[in-house]
C-alpha cells in the first residue's frame, strides 16, 4: 500500500510539471511576440476557461487583462480651459466660440505681453463696426509678430499730438507706426507733420495716413516742400492749400510736372486760390490740363511783384491804385460844390425879387451875387 502511495504521488507531480511546463511556453511565446496575446483572442478564450493557467503566470495573466482594457473606449482627456480674461473680452464683444479659443491659443504665447495686448484689442474693437472680423485680422498680426500692443506713446508723436489736438486713439495709432517702423520714424512723422498743417481734420487725415504706411499702400509720404513754396508765392488761402495738399497726395509719381502745371496757370490768373479750386479735381482724377493762354496784361500783380518786373517793383500799379480809389471822393466834393451853388443861386434870386417888390437895392444885391459868383469860379 505505501509503494502505491508513493506511485500515485509521482504521477500527480509529473502531471503537475508538464502543465507548468506548458505555462513557460505559452509565456515565451507571448513576451516574444507581444501582440500575440492581443490579436489571438482563442488564447484569452483559453485562458478564461482555465484559470490554473492565467494563476500560474501572472505576466500572461496581465497581458491578458492589458487586452481586456484596451479593448473598452479610452477616456476623453479634458480640453484645455480658456483664460479668464481672454473669456471676458469675448463675451463682451459677442465674439464666436472658435475665434476665442484661437485668441486664447496665441495669447499663451505671449504671456510677456499679454496685458498690453488684451488693453490693446480692448481698444481697437470698441470703435470697429464687426469686432469679430476686426479680431481675425489682429489674430492674424499676433501670428506674424507684426501685431503692436498698447504701449507708452513716443515723446515725437506726444509732441505731434499736442500740436494739432489729436485724440487718443490717433495718438495710439502713431506710437504703432512709429514703433513698426522704427528705421523711417523721423520721415515719416516729418512729412506727416507738413500735411496735417494744410488740412482741415488732423485727426482723421492722420488715422488715413498712417494706415497708408502700415497696410503697405505707400511706402511713404510725398514732400510737401514744393508746394509749400507755392503757397507762400501766391499767398494761397484756406482752401486752395488743402486742395493742392491732396493733389500732390494723389500724383506722387510725377509730382515736380504737377506742380509746374500748377504754378503756370496760376501765374496768369488774377485769383489764385479760385483758380488752384477750379483746376484741382481734374488734377486729382488723373487728368492732364492744357497749358494756359498768355495774358501778359493779366499777370498775376502778387507774382510780378515777387519777381520783381514791371521796372518800379510794382510802385506805379499802386499809384495807379491809390488813385482809383480817390477819384470817387473827388466826384463827390464836386457834386456837392455844385449843389450848394445851386443852393445859393436859388436864394438870390428869392432875394432879389423881394427887393424889386420894395424898390430898392437893385445894384447893392447885383454887386453882391456877382461878388459870389466869382468866388465859386475861384474855388
């Protein structure tokens, strides 16, 4: 009976060292093929339905289980939350669910400016018509790192902005042309200076030019030193250097021709600031004027007196004048002389007929109108 024990006892430890066996294959197989486990899906049935084997190698076991979880849906990660300020600048300006999260993803590259930036399109979208195409443009800038945040203004555009009372937002608008083009600052604002003197709104012609030089349409303002030459030569008004301002604005290219045209009629006009109103809108629209006839005896006196022709420098035009204007007051001391003579013949003739009436005196009252007739000849 024990020999039979100790038979029946090896032949259970046998069974048992094949079955471990077994299990050391099927895990070599599957640590050398990792996917094996994962893509045979007769190897989990298997070893579901024999759980001594899954016990007997827990990394069999654990691919099994890794296979059991990759198979359910993997969890959605949370999306990234929107910046507090950037959400309130969107829901002030009603702006669309996606270009706020665009907004928010450029904003966290530029977390050194962020406050100026914010600032900056607070600014720029209270005046927009559409906040939210105005802000797909400035997103568009933030991206090319062309886009300029609220920033001190420069001590040039602070004195420009005194001078001709600009408001805050024009004086932003400069500090942004300054600071984009720092290589051409000086110029730019120079030439912006000479022209903001001959208009009539500098706020509005300076947001005009600026967006000019920022949007690319000019590479830059047209010198308005030519011109101011002809202001001063022909003592233009108002009116007529805002009018050749905008012409020499319009006809930049060929400028010097413009302005020898300009100053051709205006040397034969007698008005030449109603003349530079009439020929300004052709010269704007593109039009060429024909040359204008020669009147030697019209000359403008402003432009012969500046060259100094006519032999006396213009004095005997004025003699001429001074003249003119005294000879009104000379008819009228004529035309009195001759009433009040006319006054006093009347009255001699009264005089002298009361005296016939009388009968007496005839010659004294003949002496006498005589007497005052000749001295009405002397005077």
């Amino acid at each position: 009976q024990q020999q039979q024990r100790q038979q029946q006892q090896q032949g259970q430890d046998g069974q048992e060292g094949q079955e471990f066996q077994g299990c050391g294959a099927s895990t070599s197989v599957a640590t050398a093929s990792p996917f094996l486990a994962t893509g045979n899906p007769l190897l989990a049935g298997m070893m579901g339905g024999n759980p001594l084997l899954g016990a007997g190698n827990p990394l069999l076991a654990g691919m099994v289980g890794g296979q059991h979880g990759a198979s359910e849906p993997a969890n959605e990660e949370p999306k990234d939350l929107i910046d507090p300020e950037v959400r309130e600048l969107g829901d002030y300006f009603n702006i669309e669910e996606r270009w706020v999260v665009r907004l928010n993803d450029v904003i966290k590259k530029r977390q050194d400016t962020k406050g100026q930036d914010l600032a900056k399109l607070y600014e720029v979208l209270e005046r927009a018509r559409s906040p939210t195409g105005l802000l797909t443009v400035k997103i568009g800038e933030m991206e090319c790192g062309q886009f300029v945040g609220k920033i001190k203004p420069d001590r040039m555009v602070e004195k420009l902005a005194r001078k001709f009372k600009l408001d805050e937002h024009v004086t932003s608008r400069l500090t942004e042309l300054a600071v984009r083009r720092k290589a051409t600052k000086e110029e730019d604002l120079d030439r912006l200076e000479q022209h903001l003197r001959h208009c009539k709104r500098p706020s509005a012609m300076a947001t005009l030019l600026a967006s000019k030089l920022l949007e690319g349409e000019a590479d830059e303002l047209p010198d308005l030193a030519e011109a101011e030459v002809l202001m001063e030569k022909f003592r233009l008004d108002e009116d007529a250097r805002s009018k050749l301002r905008e012409i020499v604005e319009k006809r930049a290219a060929n400028k010097a021709e413009i302005l020898a045209q300009v100053e051709k009629h205006l040397q034969t006009s007698t008005f030449p600031s109603a003349m530079l109103c009439r020929i300004a809108r052709p010269l704007i629209d593109g039009e060429k004027l024909p040359d204008p006839p020669e009147r030697n005896a019209r000359l403008n006196p402003v432009a012969v007196e500046r060259r100094g022709s006519g032999g006396d420098g213009g004095r005997g035009r004025d003699r001429e004048r001074s003249r003119d204007r005294d000879r009104p007051r000379q008819d009228r001391d004529r035309s009195r002389d001759r009433e009040r003579c006319r006054r006093e013949r009347s009255r001699d003739r009264d005089r002298e007929g009361r005296e016939g009436r009388d009968g007496g005196g005839g010659r004294d009252s003949r002496e006498s109108r005589e007497g005052r007739d000749g001295s009405h000849r002397d005077r």
